[in-house]
C-alpha cells in the first residue's frame, strides 16, 4: 500500500495523519503543529512520551510552555527559556508552539506530505515544516524552512523539541566527548556547569565513582537533569530500547544544530519520566543570552534559513556508533 495522509480529529482538534506500513504520525496543526504520534507500527508502539494529566488543548498566547505541554514533538522558535526579542518578552520556549498553523496535504504514488506553515506574533517570521513519508521506509523526513518577514536583522535561537518514551532499557548514544552540565536536580546527575567526559559522570555514590549517562534511570530515582553536547562531531542523536533492539534515531545539519540538550526526567521533575534529544542552533537557549556571548544566529531581512531533520527508526542494534546517509536512505552502525 502507499503512502497516504488523513484528515481526522483528536479530542476535537483537526489532525494530520500521514501513514505508511512502518509509520503512522499524527500532526496537530491548531497547536503549533504539534506532532502528536510517532508510533513504530512494527513494534506497535508509540515512541513518544504523552503526559499522563494533560491532554493536547490549545494554550492562549503567552502561556507557561510546562502548563500545557501534552508530550509529543513542539517547535521551539525564536527562543528557548525565557527570551527577550526587541525588547519584547516572548513566550517561555518561544511562540511557534502556542499559535495556530494551517495545513496542506500531498500524495502520490511514491509519498504522502504535510506542510505545516505558522506566522511568528513578536517575531517577523514565517515557519514552514514538511513532514514526509516515501514507500515503506521507517523515516520520517522533516524539511524546514524559516523566513525573515523582518526589515531589520532577525537574532534567534532554535530548538527541535521531541519527548521520548522510555524505561531504564533505553539507552541513549550521542557522538560527543564533552558534556556541560546545564540543570540538574540532584548531585547524581552533576552540578550546574560541570564539564565532562561523556558518557561518565563523576558520581561517588554510584559504582566505581562514576555514572553512565547514555542509561535511561528508573521513575523511583526520582531526579532530573539538561546536559548539553557542546562538541557534536556528527549530527545525530539515538535512543535504543535494548531489550526490544529497536530504537529511533534523529539526523540533521550540524552546520544548523550546532549542539544538543538532554532533558533527562526520571520522576524528579512532576514525576514524569522521559527523555528529549533535541538539536539545537545555539548555547544557551534563550536568544538574548545566546546574543550576549556571540552564538545567536542571525537572519537577515527577507533571508531564510532551511534544513532537513530525519527521524530514522531501525532494529537489531544494542547501541549506536554513527548514523550515515546512505542512497535516498541512512546506516544505522
């Protein structure tokens, strides 16, 4: 069978489904087109983490990103954190999340598309997302393009924002050799600006002083912590579910996403548990932080910015050492 995209509803909101034999995503475009589903259909799992309170419900503009979030994939733009633009505050994870997106979709023999477009308020910007499925392949294809509707320079930051569901059978793998300790909530997940030898962390209280961050910790540890990967010598991130050996992997321009956090929450924060891999343009998050220390990016009047992240899910692996293009599609190794 092609592949092919629907229109439905979820819990009264429009929904995109795009659909394959190895894939079925579901988009939100009324919530920031929010990727509500990105379910492995061979395992018969969603891979992402949905919040077990909250449900998706449109946020009116300016509200606390934490106090709405349903889980899924969000879009974090022209700010992490709390920005400020001109001036002006913007909303906590940028404004791109809680505004309306219109959606068009696409079909044919080979592919099944959907183009998400949404309009910045502070921001002068226009978002454009196409997310996209060919033949059976397990990649979804994300192509973005970001335009400066600004007359005057347009600094931001940019973050691609997807939460995973795991359990401590997950592994995560990223190809860095020095992370920086940006929050965290306990001494076992390091303290606020330390840097170190990824994967071991310095730990006295865990088994030979040291803890392996790529292992998933249990909800019962009640801890939390956002790592950044600060030296990326490839762009990718992966996350395995070793007693399954299925995992999903993310690829995408380190010429774009020059570093990535890990959100790693294992019951400590509002007692959740997941784990966000997200690129990120820039170190810090916030905009106005980032120009401070000369690593906001900078799109000029009328200039746009486009980039392709794939979501890759693949099998038979225990762990990832590098995820390569290869043809029309990638290596998992």
């Amino acid at each position: 069978m092609p592949p092919r995209v629907t229109r439905t509803s979820i819990d009264g909101l429009d929904a995109v489904v795009l659909e394959n034999d190895a894939l079925r995503v579901t988009v939100l475009p009324a919530l920031g087109a929010h990727v509500w589903e990105l379910v492995d259909k061979t395992a018969g799992r969603d891979l992402l983490w949905h919040n077990p309170r909250t449900g998706p419900r449109p946020a009116p503009y300016g509200a606390h990103f934490d106090d709405w979030w349903s889980g899924g994939w969000d879009e974090i733009f022209p700010s992490g954190d709390r920005g400020l633009l001109h001036d002006e505050r913007l909303p906590y994870m940028g404004e791109m999340w809680c505004i309306p997106w219109t959606a068009e979709i696409a079909s044919g023999r080979d592919a099944a598309s959907v183009t998400t477009t949404g309009f910045g308020t502070v921001a002068p910007v226009r978002v454009e997302r196409t997310l996209e499925l060919s033949g059976d392949d397990p990649v979804l294809r994300a192509r973005y393009r970001i335009t400066s509707l600004d007359v005057r320079p347009l600094p931001y930051t940019w973050g691609i924002h997807p939460a995973f569901a795991v359990t401590p059978e997950h592994r995560i793998d990223v190809p860095a050799d020095r992370m920086v300790v940006g929050v965290s909530s306990d001494p076992s997940m390091g303290e606020e600006g330390w840097e170190y030898a990824w994967p071991l962390l310095p730990d006295p209280s865990a088994p030979g002083g040291f803890r392996d961050m790529r292992r998933v910790r249990p909800a019962a540890d009640a801890v939390f912590a956002g790592h950044w990967a600060t030296d990326l010598s490839a762009g990718w991130l992966a996350l395995t579910d070793v007693a399954s050996r299925r995992g999903v992997a993310i690829a995408f321009d380190p010429g774009v996403f020059r570093h990535a956090w890990l959100w790693q929450v294992y019951g400590g924060w509002r007692g959740h548990h997941h784990v966000a891999l997200e690129p990120w343009s820039s170190r810090p998050q916030a905009v106005e932080e980032a120009e401070a220390v000369g690593q906001a990016r900078t799109l000029a009047p009328g200039a746009s910015v486009e980039t392709e992240v794939a979501f890759i899910v693949y099998e038979g692996m225990d762990a990832v050492a590098a995820v390569e293009p290869a043809g029309d599609g990638f290596r998992i190794r």
